[in-house]
C-alpha cells in the first residue's frame, strides 16, 4: 500500500503553490487526503487544476492568506524573506518546510527514481512517467512541467515506484535518497549559486552519495561533464549509457523519422529497436536513459522499451501549439546555450532544407545572461532568423551593463539575423511581418515567452 501522509504536512501552506515543482507536491498530498492550500501571484490554469483536487487557491500574497492552524509551509528558493505569509508563519510558529524537503518525504517508503542533470530532466521524467503508466506499474510521480493538461505535472500512484525531477539548482536534491538515480549531464549553470565547475562536480557527487546501498547511478558516457563525474563517483554501481563506445548501454543508431525517431541500443548483450514519439538526438539519448534506469529496477526491457514510444511530449519541450497561414508554432523552455542548441538542431532535422526556422527568444535570469550570453548568440546562429528579447529576470534583480545586447551581438558576430524588440506586445505583428508559408517559429526561453504562441497564431490567422 502506498504510504499516506507525510507527519505535520496533513494541512500544508504552499507559497508559490502555482509553480512546476510546489504544485505537483501539493496535487500529491491533495490526493493523499491532506487539506492543502496556498498562494500564487497570479491566477493560472495550474491553480484552477489545483482546486478541482480541492486546494485552496489564493491570488496574491497577504499574511490573511496563511490559516491559523496550518500544519506547515512550503517554500521554494525562489521565495524571498520579506514574504508577508512567511513572516505570519514566523509570528504563528508554524514550521517552514523546503519544497525538497516536502518531496522527500512523499517519497519514504517506496522505490524512488531521481533524475538530474543540467538539461532534460523534464523530459526524462516525464518519460518514465508515462511508460511506466503505460506498464501498468501505476508509478507516483513529480515533474518539473505539464504532460497534457494542467496539473499533470504529478500523480500519486498507487505502485512502489516514484519518479521525481531532482533538481541541481539550489542543491536541494541533495534531500534525496533514490534506488536509482540518473545523471543525464553535469555543466555549469545557475551562476548565482555556483562558481565554478568544481563545486557542481561537488554537488552531484553528494547527490550521487545519497543513493540507497545497493542502488545505481545511470549516467552518460558522451557528455565530457559526466564522464569526469563518473570518475569522481566511487563506491555506488554505475550503469553508463549512449553513443560512446565504452558505453555499457550502447546507442548503435538513432534514425529520425520526421517529428519522431527510431533508437538502436544494446543493452545486455541484446539489440534492442524502439521508437521515441519526439524528435531529436538528445531526446532520444533521455528515452535510452529512462530505459536504463527502468531496467536498473528491474522492469523487463523488450516491456519498457516498446512503452517508451508512449511519451509524445510535455508542455514547453518542443511542444506544437499550433498552425496558421502554413506557419507552425512551436514552444521551447530551452534557455541554456547546450538547450537551445539541442532543440534547434532538432527542428533543422525535423524542418529539411526547405522549411525556415525563426525563433523569437527570451533570456531567463540576468546571471545566466551574464555568464552564457555569447555563447546563446552563437546557438541562434543555428535558425534562419530570430528575435530577441529583453531579459527576464525571475527572482533576480538587474545587474548592470547586462542586457539582451550582449547576446545579439554575439549572435550577429556568429553570422545570425537577429534583432530586437523590447515590447512583448510587439511580437505578433513583428513574426507576422517575418513568417512565410512553411516557416516554424519557435517561441524559446523559461519565461513568459510561451504566452506568445497563441497571440502569434492569432495574428498569423489574419494574413
């Protein structure tokens, strides 16, 4: 029997309920019984779904919010100190819990699955999710984004098994204590917690520490950041997986078939040929991945790698919001320079030689801007042409002298038609003015970028 609720966390208060990771932990304990509620900034599909379980929703942040009796609080590390609900819980008593705390402790007592990874840890969980589904294993699981409808990000399965998105940028997956743990690649991101690549190297060997005895770390044998992890990494058994030939989980060929591809592995001596619903070479690599992590629990293969083909894409990964006047809209959450690299050699691949691919792009967070800046330039060198926007900023304040400019003259130094627009309002009519019948525009970044789609469709649809 699944375990029920967590101790103290029988009526929590999420600060921030609105976002990927709260709003999945709370959609759980909603589901296991507690009477959850919490405040977001603004109203959203995410909240509306977070009602239907029976969550209480509020829309701003006022101590009134904060119920007398509320068992605890959970917060992110995007929750600043000068919260006015915080403040009441420090005035009521009420115990302040971190979202990483909270998730450990849903996950107690079953057979936890913890991805991380500086890129694709949505995807890769999202995948597990639904094969695992699809086997009939009725996994809980929690996902830093939406599968197919709001508030899909999280489950609470009736299984043993829970699959989590382990998050490196706070370190706050160092809370965890996986069966398995998969590390999909390891560079240096989240500048304002990290300086330098030696302490990311630090933190994934501390996660990878976490692993129960007798567990195992899959990880890549292609990306350079992780093979030195895995050097690092001592006293754990290791399963590497990809293209490399050293490779225990050897890619032999990904073939890509349009908005799909067919992957070729071997895994215990076996050749094994199964389709991924998405496109593109590193979405393939997370299907092998989630492969090997399944296995390494003890799923039969020739089962979960046909399951796999089930996963047809979560929202903001490359996901298709629709067409109008011959022009596909395509919204990607890609906002580090090796992300949007990725996703557009996808889209290449995918488009031909005759399709244009024009990308409207919002930098998230001015440190990430001050450090990758050029090197997100030169990644928009890889579409026909692009916008670019000003920077958003999320839970950091300015820094001066960084602005969306270092980046458009990196990528105008890289060869790439870039300009920019600091009026969001202005985009529609600006990709209007740009699309042809048969174009994609991808609408890129972590920000607010994706409410663009649907106004850009609108606009399309009046050509």
């Amino acid at each position: 029997m699944a375990p029920g609720l967590p101790i103290a966390m029988d009526r929590p208060h999420f600060i921030g309920i609105g976002g990927a990771g709260m709003s999945g932990i709370a959609k759980i304990l909603a589901q296991r019984g507690a009477r959850v509620a919490g405040s977001d900034a603004k109203e959203s599909a995410t909240a509306e779904a977070l009602r239907a379980h029976g969550a209480t929703v509020h829309i701003g942040h006022a101590a009134g919010h904060l119920a007398d009796d509320a068992s605890c609080v959970v917060v992110s590390s995007a929750i600043r100190q000068d919260n006015p609900e915080l403040a009441r819980a420090a005035e009521l008593g009420i115990p302040v819990v971190h979202r990483s705390d909270a998730l450990a402790a849903l996950m107690e007592g079953l057979r936890p699955i913890a991805v991380a990874g500086t890129h694709g840890k949505t995807t890769t969980t999202s995948m597990l999710a639904v094969s695992l589904t699809e086997l009939g294993a009725r996994p809980s699981y929690a996902i830093g984004g939406d599968l197919d409808a709001p508030g899909s990000n999280a489950l609470h399965g009736e299984g043993e098994i829970f699959v989590a998105e382990a998050d490196e940028s706070d370190r706050s997956f160092h809370k965890y204590a996986p069966e398995v743990a998969i590390v999909l690649n390891v560079e240096l991101d989240h500048h304002a917690n990290y300086a330098s690549m030696d302490e990311i190297y630090e933190s994934f060997e501390t996660f990878a520490g976490k692993i129960v005895p007798g567990g195992t770390l899959v990880i890549s044998a292609d990306h350079e950041g992780a093979r030195e992890l895995t050097r690092r990494v001592t006293g754990v058994k290791t399963v590497t997986y990809g293209e490399a030939e050293d490779a225990d989980v050897r890619v032999l060929k990904i073939v890509p078939q349009g908005l799909k591809s067919e992957v070729t592995a071997v895994l215990d001596g076996r050749e094994l040929t199964f389709a991924v619903s998405v496109p593109g070479r590193h979405y393939a690599l997370n299907a092998v991945a989630a492969l090997a992590a399944g296995v390494a629990l003890g799923l039969p293969a020739d089962e979960l790698a046909p399951a796999l083909a089930a996963y047809t894409g979560v929202k903001r990964r490359l996901q298709l919001k629709g067409e109008e006047a011959g022009v596909q809209v395509i919204d990607s959450y890609a906002h580090h320079p090796t992300e949007m690299t990725a996703d557009l050699e996808a889209m290449r691949g995918a488009a031909g030689d005759d399709r244009r691919i024009l990308v409207v792009f919002q930098p998230h967070l001015f440190s990430r801007t001050q450090e990758l800046g050029k090197e997100m330039g030169q990644a928009l060198a890889l579409a026909d042409a692009s916008v670019v926007l000003d920077i958003y900023p999320a839970r950091e304040d300015p820094i001066p002298g960084i602005t969306s400019a270092l980046i458009i003259e990196a990528a105008r130094a890289a060869g790439a038609d870039v300009t920019a627009v600091h009026d969001k309002a202005d985009i529609p009519e600006v990709v209007a003015g740009m699309a042809k019948p048969g174009d994609l525009v991808l609408t890129m970044g972590a920000g607010d970028v994706t409410d663009l789609g649907p106004l850009i469709l609108d606009r399309l649809s009046q050509k």
